[in-house]
C-alpha cells in the first residue's frame, strides 16, 4: 500500500515538475520565451484577423485607395483598396506552410542521404559529399532563385527549390553525426543481434542523430520565409495578387516615396516578427542542447 501511495504521489507531481521545469528553462534561457511569445503573438494576431476582419483579401474598393490605418482598416489599405490585414492574415497561411514544408522536405532528405553516405563511407560517401560540396559552393537564396527561374513560379516549384537549397546542410550534418555513432557500442550489439546494415542505419541508428537536425531546422524556418519573401518581392516566386507576405512588400515600395508608409510597412514588419521568432527559437535550442551535450 505504502508503494501504490508513492507512485500516485509521483504521478500527481508530474505535472507540476514539468511545468517547474519549464519555468525554470524559460528563465534560464530568456530569448527562447521572447521567440515563443512572439511567434504566439503573431499567429494569435493573425488567425483572429481572419475571423474578426469582414474583408475579402483579393477584393478591391475603390472608395477606399490607399487609406491609412483606421479603425474600419486597422493596417490601412493598398492602391486596390484592399485591406491590408486580411492580406497579411491570408499569407500568414501560406508563408508558414510553405516554410514548415520546405524545412520537412529538406530534414528528410538530408538525414536519409547523409546517414547513408556517413554509414556506408567509400566511394558513396565521396560521390555524395563532393556533390554536396558543388550544391554548397552557392548561395542557398541564389539556388533557390536559379531553380524558380528555370522551374517556373509555382508554389510547388518555390517549395522544391528552397527545400532542395537547404538539403546539403542537412547532409553535411547528418553524416558528422553518424560518423560518430556508428562507432559506439550499441551500433556493434545491434549487428550482432542479426539487424541488417539498413535496419541498424535507419533503425537504430538515425533516431539518436535527430536533436542537432531538428535544432537547425528551426534556424532554417527563419531563412525559409525570408527565402519564399525575397523571390516573391523579386519577381521570380510567388505573384500577385496572391497575397503572399513578399508580394506585399514589393506592391507597397511604389508607393513609400509617396507618404504612403503603411503598404509595405506592416508585410515587411510580419516577415521581420516572424524571422526573429524563429532566429530566437533555434539559437536558444541550440545552446540548451550544447549545454546538456557538455553535461551542465
């Protein structure tokens, strides 16, 4: 009986250490709460736009050419007359996706070509790097537009090409990783057990490789949404009238000249929250696992 009260006793203060231990990594680490608060703030903002601002973000009004921020159009409106908000709102549901997707793409190739090059070592893993080395040797932001260009601007070939400009990061980090699992101990215990060299690979091996990956895939968000940002204000991604955050920006530059700060300020304020909300997310995550990863 004294056991059974002990466990309950456990289970009753789970919650409660977890939430201490949350507080406690929060305040240990203030810019990983900043870089919550701000991607909570902006995606709560944006989401009730969307229900709370009666406009459609692709129907224009005359009557209502580039009218600044009022209490009928909180963030003013474009050359169209169109809301702003809802503009912002819409691309929030585009912009975020897109970034989430091209950052699952490219951690998904990059973990299953790098453990196979990092594992299998010899010439797969010279005929992988070296081509990981060409692909490094640009830009990933020049790739990416070089892609689109010759792809086309689509929002499937925008994804395509961000992700494939993130791929050999992820390579070069999931390789480093294996190469020093695949020396411990536990790797020899699954070859003897009878696992194939592709089950112990992908198995038993890769899982204890995902922390670093997933670290600086959360950095990558950040330059995924800028990526998707710059090719639509180039015009070489995303084209109007989609209202896509970088489609927004370019639209309102025009006009800036004119006193009319309101169209490209507030896109280019949302691409800039986002960007920092993420920025901060990753470099806290980085220096927490860099912390456990040194045994502090």
């Amino acid at each position: 009986m004294e056991a059974v009260g002990e466990v309950e006793g456990l289970l009753s203060r789970a919650p409660e250490s977890r939430l201490s231990r949350s507080v406690l990594l929060l305040r240990r680490h203030p810019q990983l709460g900043a870089g919550l608060a701000i991607l909570v703030a902006l995606v709560t903002t944006l989401a009730l736009a969307q229900v709370l601002v009666p406009y459609d973000p692709l129907r224009g009004d005359s009557s209502t050419v580039l009218e600044p921020p009022s209490q009928a159009h909180p963030l003013g409106t474009d050359s169209f007359g169109r809301d702003i908000l809802s503009r912002i709102a819409q691309g929030a549901w585009l912009d975020l996706p897109i970034a989430f997707t091209t950052v699952a793409i490219a951690i998904t190739l990059g973990l299953l070509i790098g453990a196979l090059a990092g594992y299998t070592g010899g010439l797969v893993d010279m005929v992988v790097m070296r081509a990981t080395d060409i692909l490094m040797a640009f830009p990933s932001f020049i790739l990416a537009m070089v892609m689109v260009a010759v792809l086309g601007n689509s929002v499937p070939t925008v994804v395509i090409a961000i992700a494939v400009s993130f791929v050999p990061d992820f390579i070069r980090l999931a390789r480093g990783e294996v190469l020093s699992e695949r020396e411990l101990e536990y790797v020899d215990a699954a070859r003897c057990a009878g696992n194939s060299e592709w089950r112990i690979m992908y198995i038993q091996l890769l899982p204890n490789c995902l922390t670093p990956v997933l670290v600086h895939g959360t950095l990558c968000l950040a330059w995924a949404i800028l990526d998707v940002a710059g090719l639509a204000f180039l015009g070489i991604g995303i084209t109007p009238p989609t209202p896509e955050w970088g489609v927004l920006v370019s639209e309102g530059v025009r006009h800036t000249i004119s006193g009319d700060w309101w169209v490209s300020l507030f896109p280019g304020a949302t691409i800039l929250l986002a960007a920092l909300g993420f920025n901060l997310v990753g470099d806290s995550l980085r220096d927490i696992t860099a912390r456990e990863e040194r045994g502090q």
